[in-house]
C-alpha cells in the first residue's frame, strides 16, 4: 500500500469499477512508432465505496490531471478533496443536503442543494494549495527582481525555472453518488461521459454531462467577455479557464500586460451537473482525461465523433469480457494513434500526451451488439457542455449529432461481405506489422 493513500485504511475501491493510464511517448527515430516517456505520473484517479457491494452508502470517483507542469498541483488536489470529502464530513453534509430536498423535485434542484457545498470545498482547497506554495512564490519575485537586475542568461533560466513551481494547475471531476443519484462536480476539462441503452428501441447514447471550461465553451467566453477581456484577449488563453492552480491567471494576473480585467479572470467554482436518478437504463460512468480526447483528434476524428468513437472501443473490450475496460481502451486508442500517425497523417505529432480513464459500471446489462449495430442506425451524442445546471434551469440546447455517414446502401449491396472482409484483412495486416514492430523493438519500449 502506498503510504500518502491514507484513505485506503478507511475505504475500498469500488468493486464495479476500473482505472487506465498510460505514458506520454515521442515519435521514434525511424518514424515507426512510438517510445514511451518516463515521466511522472500527471494524473490522479479515485474510486471508492464505504462498501464492497452494490447498494453502498455512497461512492466517490475522481480524476485530477495536471495543466502545464502542475504534477504537485493534481496531488496536492487529490489529497485535499479526498481530506475534505471522508474526513471533514463532506459526503455526510452532501448526503445530508439530498435527503432534505423533496425527491420529487427536477435534477436541477438537487444540484442546487449541494452547490454551495463544494463551492465552499473547491475554495478552500485552492486557499490552501496557494499557502502550502509560499515559499516559491518568494523565490519566484525574489528571482525577477534579480533578472530584472542582472539581465543575464543564467538569472533568467533560473526565473523560469522558480515561474514553472508557481504556475502549475490541475482540472478535476469528481463523481458522487448518493441516495441512487448521480452529481458530477468539474472544474477543468476532464470530461464526464454517461454511455446510456434503450433495449427497446435499439440504441445506444453518450451524453456529456459536463461542461468544458476553456474559451471555446460559448459560456466561459461569455463569462470572460463580463470581465473586461476583448475576444483578443480571451484568443491568448490556452488553459482553462477554470481549475485549480494557474496563478497568473489569477492573483498574477496583474502581472501579465495582456490581461486588464477588473477580477481575476480564472476561477476555481466548479458546476455541478447531474442530480438525477440512475435508471437500468444507464449502463456506464466514464472519467476521461482531456489528453484522451485530444489523442482522439489526432486520429483524424472529429470532436463531434469522439465519444461515439469512445464507446465503440468500451462496447469491443465488453464483448472480450474483460475486467480491465479502461486500460484496455486505453491501450487500442494508442495503437489507433500509432497506425494513423505512421501511416496516414499528412502531418504527423512528435509526441502523444499520457492519458488516464476511468470507468463505472452502473448496472449490468450492456450489449455490445447494439453498438456494433450502430453503424446504420442514429447514435445519439449528447453534448451538455453548453448547459450549466448548477445554477439555471436546465437549457434545450444541449444538441443530439447523429452519425454523419449512412451505412443504409452499403449493408444491403451484394457485395458487401466481399469488401467488408477485404477491408478486415488489411486493418489485420497493419495491426499485425504494428505489433511485430513493437516486440522487435521492445528494449527501446515502444508502444
């Protein structure tokens, strides 16, 4: 047992539930493959229950993942949000708050009753992460008043090197599930997906149920634009515009000639999102890293095909049986990465960032068939990310994207097993090289 888990005394891991990681790599000399980086460990993951069966009081899952070398930022979080949550009675007062609201009441209220709960965690978690750093922040003005100074190459190497200890940040989302609800508290862009069937009517849903709180989210760049920000200047933030840590977007700010709104333009409030009942309906939890789905796009797949693409390798590890979903997933998406940088991209990456998933099964009954299926059929994405339900009524303009390529003409040619299976041998043959390239070259650790 690893001595900083402190919580694994008090708790067990959620037995219906799995966790994944993988490295960061660079692309090899030879440009075919990729070498796995030993790197520190950039993200952290939870899945905990106070019991090891199915109707536990309550279950707490989290994932935290580093933002621009904020690898102590995300442990810190971790440690913080799991003290605050087990020790200072957070569960306990979140639970207390759900049994006082009318079960007959819409998600959006029981989101509300929590809502100023883990406002209050969020922030003094953050107070806390800020005064634990003190000590940097000294050597860090220390250092640019003596680079200011001196000018030189060495102070300001050594300027940059105190900046980095200050500026790390992590994002975060946290699953809570309590009286049989679901609440997905986010500050970041670690994205929560719910991977939903109907066995009635065939299909299969992937909603997002959180928000993404960088400037693409149309909210967020309201939120800034209320500030003070021209668009101009909301365009030079690229990290999210929430999340704990990132210093000089908040009280540094002042310090950046960019930047002149009247309070800091970064937040840690998190949204809360969720509050309702999970139904048999409601088949698996999904915790995601925001490297997953950036290596996603790097595949040639579109933001808006991510999740489908998602499910599809979670619906092929179920049908393997396996009670490894995540690492599994996890380990297809980088050999998907590898074939299409090495092979197909006009442009390929020099590098694929480490990546973490985390998966819940909420209850059993999932059918691979229905997904497989799916390819002639309407799969529903459901993107929530532009609806805050911690703080307004639910909106309608969380929208449904069907799948934009219709399989109808294709399924019911003659000749369609004949392609299909031509197609199959080669995608065998490049996966067959792929791997023979990696055990041939396995001392350098390719993956």
């Amino acid at each position: 047992m690893i001595e900083e888990e402190w919580w694994r005394t008090l708790l067990d891991d959620c037995p219906t539930s799995d966790d994944g990681y993988t490295k960061s790599a660079h692309i090899a000399s030879n440009n075919d493959g990729f070498v796995t980086e030993d790197t520190d460990n950039e993200h952290h993951m939870f899945r905990l229950a106070n019991k090891q069966f199915t109707d536990a009081k309550f279950k707490l899952y989290g994932l935290i993942s580093d933002i621009h070398r904020g690898v102590s930022c995300a442990q810190a979080v971790r440690d913080k949000l799991l003290y605050y949550m087990l020790l200072e009675q957070g569960v306990e007062n979140a639970l207390r708050e759900v049994e006082k609201t009318h079960s007959m009441s819409s998600s959006d209220i029981f989101c509300k009753s929590i809502r100023s709960l883990m406002v209050q965690v969020f922030e003094s978690i953050e107070r806390e992460y800020f005064n634990s750093i003190g000590d940097d922040f000294a050597a860090f003005y220390r250092q640019k008043e003596v680079a200011l100074t001196e000018m030189t190459l060495e102070s300001q190497q050594l300027l940059e090197r105190t900046r980095e200890k200050v500026s790390g940040a992590a994002s975060t989302a946290i699953a809570l599930i309590v009286e049989g609800r679901l609440f997905v508290i986010s500050c970041g862009t670690v994205r929560a997906l719910l991977l939903s069937q109907n066995d009635c009517e065939g299909t299969t849903k992937v909603e997002y149920l959180n928000q993404q709180h960088d400037v693409l989210n149309p909210s967020e760049r309201e939120r800034l634009l209320g500030l003070g920000l021209s668009a101009e200047q909301i365009s030079l933030i690229n990290t999210p515009t929430r999340c704990f840590g990132n210093f000089f977007l908040k009280g540094g700010y002042l310090d950046n000639s960019n930047l002149c709104p009247e309070v800091e333009p970064c937040s840690v409030e998190p949204t809360i999102c969720g509050g309702f009942k999970i139904g048999l309906h409601h088949k698996f939890l999904i915790l995601a890293s925001p490297s997953v789905f950036k290596t996603i796009q790097q595949i040639g797949i579109s933001s808006a095909e991510a999740g489908n693409y998602l499910m599809r390798k979670i619906a092929a590890v179920i049908a393997q049986e396996s009670c490894d979903i995540s690492q599994l997933v996890l380990d297809d998406i980088c050999n998907d990465h590898c074939l299409y940088q090495v092979h197909s991209a006009v442009q390929p990456v020099t590098r694929r960032e480490s990546m973490a998933l985390l998966c819940v099964k909420l209850n059993e009954g999932f059918r691979s068939e229905m997904v497989q299926a799916s390819t002639s059929k309407v799969l529903e994405i459901v993107d929530a990310s532009q609806a805050d339900t911690s703080n307004s009524t639910k909106k309608p303009n969380a929208h449904l994207i069907p799948s934009y390529v219709d399989f109808t003409t294709f399924d019911s040619h003659c000749m369609r097993d004949a392609v299909q299976a031509k197609v199959d041998r080669i995608f065998q043959q490049i996966k067959a090289k792929s791997k023979l390239n990696r055990i041939e070259e396995d001392e350098h650790s390719y993956c």
